[in-house]
C-alpha cells in the first residue's frame, strides 16, 4: 500500500472509531447494525483496510453524518458535538443565498468578538 492510501485508511479508521466512541458503541455494535464481520471494523480502525465505497455510505448513513466527515481528516469531536452536526447538516442543505446571509452573520460575531478584546 503507498504512503497516501496508507495514510487515507488511517483517516477513516481514525474517523469511524470517533463515531462508535461519540454514540457510545462498541465495533460489534456497527458490524451487527450494518450486517458485517466484527473484525472487519477492528481491520478499518487499526488501519489495516478500508471499507468499499458501498459500506462508507452505508457508515455515513446509519451515522447520519456526510461521506467527507469520514474521509476527511479532521477533529473528531465534530462528531461528538451535536451542534457541530447540525450546523454541518444544515450547511449541506442551504442555497447560495443563505450561505451569503450564514457567512455575513459569522462575520458580524466574529467583530463582535474583537471589539470585546
């Protein structure tokens, strides 16, 4: 396996352990509730192997988080913070227009914050 596809099977290892730990699950949990092998999610979070595209989704699904928030590497406690989720969810699903009214509210947080410091 070459270093980028090694590392990209650490990241979504890394990223479904923080799930199980975040819904308090154990890995026989998710394999029950997805239909697999036990030690096919011991393998995806030791970093041995990744599962196929059909299972990511299936991950992301029974999770109720987006396909990027297991492929990706970032924190994992966006997965424990439910307001995290729901702001990421809702971000997912808004126009263009209510991303430029999201963007221009952080803005106005954000100078509300420097004029406190």
């Amino acid at each position: 396996m070459d270093e980028e596809k090694r590392r990209q099977v650490e990241i979504i290892g890394r990223n479904i352990k923080a799930l199980i730990d975040a819904n308090g699950m154990t890995n026989r949990d998710l394999a029950s509730a997805l239909g697999l092998q036990e030690s096919s999610v011991g393998k995806w979070i030791n970093g041995l192997n990744a599962p196929s595209m059909g299972t990511l989704q299936k991950v992301a699904a029974y999770f109720k988080v987006r396909l990027g928030d297991i492929t990706s590497d970032h924190p994992p406690q966006t997965f424990a913070d439910p307001n995290r989720r729901y702001l990421l969810d809702r971000i997912d699903r808004a126009s263009a227009m209510d991303l430029a009214k999201l963007r221009r509210m952080v803005e106005l947080i954000e100078d509300e914050h420097d004029r406190r410091d």
